[in-house]
C-alpha cells in the first residue's frame, strides 16, 4: 500500500529510520544500570541453594563485619512490616523474603545493603543460612498424586497442589464427534519451562525521601503505571500513597514478557531505600535472571485431533497441564488464567473444540509469563500446528493441502470460533500461495523425495498460525482488575511541534518512531517534529504497558484518536482562518483547503499558532487532547511459515536451511521496524525449536541457569530470514493496523518442530519434543537405523 | 585488599585510579570512568554487550581485571564517533535497523568495528562468525549482517546497499 503521506510528513507505510537510533549507537542510552544518585547504596541477594526447606537459622553477623555492609534485610525484618509476602499479577501470593521455609532454588532469601556493588557482594557470601531440607516436588504430575506432599501450606483451604482448573467449549458435542469421527489423531507434547533472557536483566534504583514521604523508583518495568497501583495497594499500610508514588522506566534492554512481573528484588530495594534513607540500587546478575525470574510456557498438552476420512477436520479437543512452580506469578488478564489458549482452534473451521487446563504448584520458580506472546498463544499454536502435521501424515496428505483444506475462508469474517473468539479478519490462503511462492514449496518436495531416495535427510515444516493480540475490551480484560485500556495524550506547541506521551513503554519495539508516524499520519506534522514520551508515570497517562503485542492495538489507537480530536479543533481554526464554514473544508495531511479552491488554504501549523494566538470566539485556547482507547475487539494477525531443514545423520544436528515467514499484521506503520520485529521473533522461535530449556533435575536444580548451558542462538546458527507480507486491514482498529511484535515467536517454534518430523516423517515418526536437540535427533535415528 | 595504580586510555583520553586488584574492566570504564555506553550483560563472557577493544582485540571487559588492562588503549563505544558524525558502522546500524532495544549494540559495534579494521571486505559467513560471541535477542542478527556489509561498502567507497527486501 503507497504511503499517504509524503517522505516529509512520513506517516504510516514510510520506513522512517529510528528516532532513539542515535542515543542507542553513540552509547548514551539510559539504561538502569546507568543511573546514580548521591548517596546511592547497593542491594545483592542472598539465594537458596536448595529448592524445598525449612530456615533454622539465618546469621547475619559476619556480613554485618564487613566493611561496608550497612544492613542486611530477612523476612522476619519484613514481617515487621506485614511486607514478606506479596501478591501477583494473578491475585496468588509470593514471598518477598521468607521467614521459615523456601520453596525454590535460587530464591530470595536476605538481602544485603553496602555502599558498593563489591562489598554487597562480599555481603552476601559472608551470610550463614542453615536449612533443613525437604524433598521438593518437582514433576508436575506427581503433584497431583495423592501422596503428594502439599506445597502451600501458607493459603488457607488449600488441601492439594491445584492451582485452578480452566476450560473452554462444549465438552459434549466435542466428544461425540470424537466419538463418531473417522480419524483419530492424537499426541501428547510438552512445551517446556524457557526464559525470556534478554541481554539486559531486571533491576532499579529506588529512592525514597524520608522529608517528603515520595518514593521514585527507576526500574525494568513494562508496565510502569500498573507498578504504581501495585505499589500503592501494598505499601499504602505503611504510608506509600499513590500520588507521592514515581515509577520510571528508562530505556529497557530487551523485555519480552519478563519485566511485566514484580520481583522480590524490587520490594526489598524499595524497603532498604525507605528503612534507610538512602538510594538502593539492585541489578541482578545473568545467573540470579536465569534461575529465579518468571519463567515461560511449561505446558504438557494431551492433544487430539478428529477427522473425516479425507483429513476434514472435524473436532480439536486438548488436556494440559501447567506447571506454575511455587506460585502463579503469571501477568494474565484476570479472567483468563489461561491466558488466550483457547485460540487454540487456530486458523481452521471446525464443528466444535474442547480445551482444559490445569494448573498446579512445584518446587520451581513462579511464573508463567507471557514471553514475547498475547498470553499462551505460543503453546496454543504449537500444539494445533503440530498436530495438524501428524493429521497430514496419517490420511496421506501434503501438511499444506490439508491446511489449505481446513482454512476458514476469507468470506467468513468477522468468524464465530467455537471456543468463543470473533476474528475480525483475515485471508490465510492469500498467505500461504505467497509462502509457497516464495520459498518454491513444489519444487523442495521434488528435491526431498529426491534426497530421501539418496538417503539424506531433508524436511520441510509448515505453520498457518492465527493469534489473538491487543487486550483488550474492559468488559472481558482485567489486571488486578484494572481495565486493559491504554492511552494516548498529545499536545501541539504554537511552532507546530508536537509532544505525544501513552501509557505503554518500548522495550526495543521502536515506539518513539513509530507513535510518531501514527500523529503523523493524522495530524500532517511531520513525524521528525513529534516528541514521544513514555515510561514516566508522573508525566505520562494512565496505561497498562507494552506486552501481549498490544501497544499498537491499544495506546497506537489512542494515538490516532487524541490526533483527530485536534484534528478536529484545527478545522474549526482553519475555518476561521479562512473565513469559511468548516463544512467548505477539504482536508489533505497537513493541509486545511477550501473546497474548489485550493489556493486558499492553511496549514495544521498555522492552526496550532491561531490556538495559541488567535482563536475564533468561544473556542477554548491551546491545542491538546486526550484518548483513553478501550479496544471494541481484539484483533487476529496471522500468517503462514514455511521451513526447510537439513539432518545430520551423523550427529543429528538440524540445520535450518531457509525459512519463509509471510505475515498479515493489517495495515504496517513502519514496514523496515515490522520486519525487525519478525526476525527477532522468528530468533525467539528458532532458540526453543531447537536450543533453549530450563530443565531441573529431581532435587530442583536448575540445570541451564547460566548462558554457559541456556543457549541462546548466536549469528551462527541463525539463518538468513525471509519476510514477506500481505495486507488484511483490522476492520475495527482506527488504523486497521493489529499488531506484529509477537507473531514470529509463536509461528516459529511448530514450523521448526514440522520440518524436522518431516524429515523424518517416512522412518514412522509423527512428532519431536521440543528443544530438537542433536541428542534427541540422534537416539531417534539410532533407533531406526539410519544413524550415520 | 590490596591497591594498584591502573593507568588506562580510553578513546584517546589518558586516565589514572587506584583500584582494587578485583575491579573488573567492565566497572572501571562504568562506575569509574562513567562511561556507561559498554554494558553488563551476563558476567560468564558469553554475551559480549560489555565487548571493548584492548589494543585494538575485542575483549568482554566483564571478565577482565583492571589491573590487567593497565597501560592499554582502549577503545569503547563512546569513541566511535567524531566531529564528523557517527562512524560507517553505526551509520550502518541505523540504515539496516539493525539494532532494536539497543542493548548488545555498543558490543556488537565494537566487535564489527574490529573486524573491519582487520578485514575491509568481509563475507557474510566472515561476519556472522565474528559475532557469534555477541548476543542479540531482539533482532535475529540479519540486519547487524547487513549493517556491517553496508559499512563495508561505504569505507570502500562503494554505494551503500539498498535497503533489505519485504516481499
């Protein structure tokens, strides 16, 4: 679609180049690790090398010697406060630090203040914890087992280690297709524990004033405003009230999910600053990241699939089991602790689905965040996609046929799901023909069969994923039951130079250009003039941050709105200026003329100087407005990812040869940042697909807690990606745009995963746990024989 | 603990502290110096965001003492730029996006700027190779690639690369 606007102006569809580039590239970012403040001292941790104890004893008085060492905090300290536990994004409970018992390895168990990094440090090694261990609970179905000790012993009433159960669909109708259907198709697959792991880790620096009572905390958070209410509902006892509340986000190295929840290590730096007086900084390190922040995923899925005789498919019906570890830290919508898993029914028309989950407590880390996706959409996805491969397989057909077949058809939208989903649009054949173009889908099957007589080994993986992003409506969405909207406030200075804050936060997704772009588009003003802020909960409007791809979705529909609210004004300025009725008003970005003469016209600049100086009677000066977008729906990006592997029989290593990602995010604001954000999500798929894994061994040691064994792909490994795009317009958003930043991440991970079951696919072999590591590779074609 | 006089130059700029003998580089250039563009990213030299270049070798200053850079040119992201602008390289960073939240990117440039002093016209394979200790997670590499080619285009002399290609 050619831009609107012009290269000037650079509204949507221009490729405009980044506006934080230059700080970012000239080292003078505000990470905050950067930041410093008078007096400022250091927070460090003390850890649990056990994962299930009891505390006997917790002997501070070495530390305490060290010089340097001013305090150092436990729960009992806390506990004075009523400030040991607090609650999650979920309205379970964490410890912040424990008084008697610890549920995990790594977790929080002291915290050290010193007036260095160095000497906290020293700190931390000088504490003595005595434990008594206990044995932990690691697997999560043996935490349903009967004789399965209970883990929470801390909540009332609770008599197992079940969290809550969750389903969706009409169990019913579903079984009896099941029951009636011709094929039956059925795996059982585990979407394991990953991390977020982006190259910066959590932190802040918090600081608050004993005179004034006011707290400003500079933090990793991408959800600044939210924190504050946090903050607020469990420090107000203690005289944290929200209007002497700052929360600030600087730029933020990388987020991805994991800076949406509250860590521990904030809460205790916070009540150091307030016990003492004094700014405390904390910055964990990669392994403190690794092993004790929120993971992702951890689902085990039981998935079947029912058919017609054709490979029509009729029925989708999946039991899962989430494993939350010691406590659902998870940052979902309230009322779906779930998350979105109930897309699951993907990108094909079907008679009826039926999905439960069940969610129960471990000796692991909480968590459950949505890493680089709108709340399970990952898992959802994965385990559609791949068991449509195993349908394809089992009736005989091309895995894309078979897609192509089940597609809803573009005429179906707006499209009733029958787990409850209105998708607003789509066109995912149009998708697909490109994918197969591009990549020469025919012409790889001639070369596979080719290579297969040959004995080489070579697989090629498809994926039609639909998501589901922007949350979300108020009258579904929540979070500690504030509503999901997000917002925009922009405001345009007498020069024509404008300032736009929303209530979300860039963690690398380019929203100072692209926000920018979007006034732009609106408003005429060039995009270079507009100023975006965000992150500073003092200045910015109220918004619930940047995750679940919905910045774009939500506070980028703001943005749109606030700019058409002074769009509006400005017509009536320019009317005034040109002394007509602003029905004789034609509009061009930028431009206000009068109609069938355009020669007399006045630009939006001149309206913004005209509010400021020279108004038409009764009109109120100045030129700003506000918009608090509560999105009428979510909306439905998709796409289709074709990949191409090649095995190593010798040491089953798979090699992604090319992969292929066309995708439909609706109308693109910035088509060069879009394609960034598809190939670092397709990166965030490839590392799952293949590398990355927390596993924990049977005493609940964290067996990847450093990038020395959690590995992330290096330029090595990663290939070459190929995008493309079509273009079907959200119908509802204002901009018809819906979202991108996590659809590669989702749509990766069972591409991959069919690519290499493809490879395989004529040795008998129907599915491949992820990460498809060369071990795994290699045991299976030990077992068939083709070992190299 | 005992103290060492460290005397270092940093991007051209003699400096002189007495340190402890654990200081790492990586503190030095931050806390010490203030020089806050080279970052921490995982403390085991596996993610490169805190790469610097000592006597012209990049090297993850996470991982080595103050002391042992003593005497050392060093060259960090900060000296990239002069009077004339940003270098070829960040030029190419900012051209092919390939840089997103920012964080790797002081490594990753200063493990680029390296390996163009070192080979001036570089295969893709070469530089995937010469950054495969510096992780990104927010960008899946293709455009730091690019970046670097396009930087090695314009020191040749040569037009810049067109833009990277969305079907």
């Amino acid at each position: 679609m050619a831009p609107r606007t012009s290269a000037k102006i650079c509204g949507m569809g221009h490729s405009m180049k980044r506006k934080e580039d230059p700080r970012f590239l000239q080292g003078k970012g505000n990470y905050i690790d950067d930041f410093t403040l008078p007096g400022m001292l250091w927070l460090d941790i003390v850890r649990s090398p056990i994962a299930y104890g009891k505390i006997v004893n917790i002997d501070t008085s070495k530390a305490l010697e060290i010089d340097g060492v001013l305090a150092v905090l436990t729960g009992k300290d806390l506990e004075a406060y009523n400030l040991h536990w607090m609650p999650t994004l979920m309205s379970d409970t964490q410890m912040v630090l424990p008084t008697d018992t610890v549920m995990y390895q790594s977790q929080e168990v002291a915290g050290v203040i010193a007036t260095s990094r160095y000497a906290a440090a020293d700190g931390v090694a000088a504490v003595e914890v005595e434990y008594e261990p206990m044995k932990p609970v690691i697997d999560p179905f043996q935490a349903l087992e009967d004789d399965a000790p209970v883990l929470r012993t801390d909540k009332e009433g609770q008599e197992d280690n079940r969290i809550w159960h969750w389903e969706a669909g009409d169990k019913e109708a579903t079984d009896k297709i099941f029951d009636e259907a011709d094929v039956v198709v059925r795996e059982k697959m585990h979407v394991p524990r990953i991390h977020v792991a982006s190259i910066e880790t959590c932190g802040c620096l918090a600081d608050f004033n004993p005179v004034e009572g006011h707290l400003t905390v500079y933090m990793t958070t991408q959800a600044p405003h939210a924190i504050r209410t946090v903050l607020a509902l469990v420090a107000g006892h203690v005289g944290l009230s929200e209007e002497k509340i700052r929360v600030v986000s600087p730029d933020i190295g990388g987020g991805f999910g994991g800076k949406v929840p509250v860590y521990p290590g904030y809460v205790i730096a916070i009540a150091a600053s307030v016990v003492l007086g004094k700014p405390v900084k904390w910055i964990e390190d990669r392994m403190e990241n690794l092993q004790a922040d929120s993971f992702a995923r951890d689902y085990h899925m039981d998935a079947e699939v029912a058919a017609d005789s054709s490979g029509r498919i009729r029925a989708l019906r999946i039991k899962t089991l989430a494993d939350h570890g010691y406590s659902d830290a998870q940052a979902a919508p309230s009322k779906f602790p779930a998350g979105l898993f109930s897309i699951c029914t993907g990108s094909y028309d079907m008679e009826n689905a039926y999905a439960e989950v069940d969610a129960v407590y471990t000796n692991k880390p909480p968590g459950g965040v949505a890493y680089r996706c709108s709340f399970r959409v990952t898992e959802a996805v994965h385990c559609l996609e791949r068991i449509v491969d195993t349908l394809a397989h089992k009736v005989g057909k091309d895995p894309a046929t078979l897609r192509e077949e089940n597609f809803i058809g573009k005429e179906a939208f707006p499209y009733q799901s029958p787990l409850g989903w209105e998708y607003d649009s789509g066109d995912y054949q149009a998708a697909m023909d490109k994918a197969k173009e591009m990549i020469g889908y025919d012409d790889l099957r001639r070369e596979q069969a080719e290579k297969r007589a040959r004995g080489e080994l070579m697989g090629i993986g498809v994926c039609s994923f639909t998501e589901v992003l922007g949350a979300g409506p108020s009258k579904d969405f929540d979070i500690l039951g504030i509503k999901m909207f997000d917002s925009a406030e922009v405001r345009v200075h007498p020069t024509g130079k404008a300032i736009a804050r929303f209530g979300t936060k860039s963690q690398g997704q380019g929203h100072e250009t692209t926000y920018a772009q979007i006034i732009a588009e609106e408003l005429g003003l060039p995009a270079a003039h507009v100023q975006v802020e965000e992150g500073d909960t003092d200045t910015a409007p109220y918004g619930l941050g940047t995750y679940a791809s919905r910045s774009t979705p939500t506070a980028g529909a703001a943005g749109a709105m606030a700019a058409r609210k002074i769009r509006d004004k400005a017509a009536k300025i320019a009317a005034h200026l040109l002394e007509v009725s602003e029905d004789d008003l034609d509009w061009e970005p930028g431009t206000f003329s009068v109609k069938g003469a355009p020669d007399k016209s006045v630009s939006i600049q001149e309206c913004a100087f005209a509010a400021y100086t020279n108004l038409p009677e009764g009109l109120e000066p100045g030129m700003e407005a506000t918009n608090y977008y509560d999105p009428p729906n979510l909306t439905f990006p998709f796409g289709t990812y074709i990949c191409v592997v090649d095995i190593d029989r010798g040491t089953g290593e798979v090699s992604v040869r090319r992969f292929v990602a066309v995708d439909d995010c609706g109308n693109i604001i910035n088509p060069m940042i879009v394609q960034g954000q598809i190939h670092g999500g397709l990166t965030q798929g490839l590392g799952p697909a293949l590398y990355e894994e927390i596993p924990y061994d049977e005493d609940g040691n964290n067996l990847a807690g450093s990038f020395m064994d959690y590995l992330v792909p290096t330029a090595v490994e990663t290939p070459a990606w190929e995008t493309g795009h079509t273009v079907t317009p959200s119908p509802h958003h204002p901009l018809g745009a819906k979202g991108v930043g996590e659809s590669a991440t989702v749509g990766a991970p069972p591409a991959i995963a069919n690519a290499v079951v493809d490879a395989l696919a004529h040795l008998g072999v129907t599915h491949m746990e992820i990460p498809i590591r060369p071990d795994r590779v290699w045991e299976v074609l030990r077992e068939k024989g083709v070992a190299g | 603990m005992a103290r060492h006089n460290v005397t270092v130059t940093v991007n051209g700029e003699a400096h002189s502290r007495e340190v402890d003998s654990r200081l790492l580089l990586v503190h030095l250039i931050r806390d010490e110096l203030a020089l806050t563009g080279t970052h921490i990213g995982c403390d085991t030299t596996h993610c490169g965001a805190c790469t610097v270049l000592v006597d012209g070798v990049p090297t993850k200053s996470c991982t080595v003492l103050a002391v042992q850079a003593d005497g050392a040119d060093i060259g960090t992201v900060e000296g990239l730029a002069d009077a004339n602008g940003m270098s070829a390289l960040q030029e190419g960073f900012m051209q092919e996006h390939g840089l997103q939240c920012g964080f790797c990117t002081p490594g990753m440039l200063m493990t680029g700027t390296a390996l163009l002093a070192a080979n001036a016209n570089p295969s893709e394979a070469e530089i995937r190779e010469a950054i495969s200790g510096n992780l990104c997670r927010c960008t899946g590499y293709v455009n730091i690639v690019k970046a670097v080619e396009y930087a090695a285009a314009k020191m040749a002399g040569a037009d810049a690369p067109a833009d990277g290609e969305d079907n």
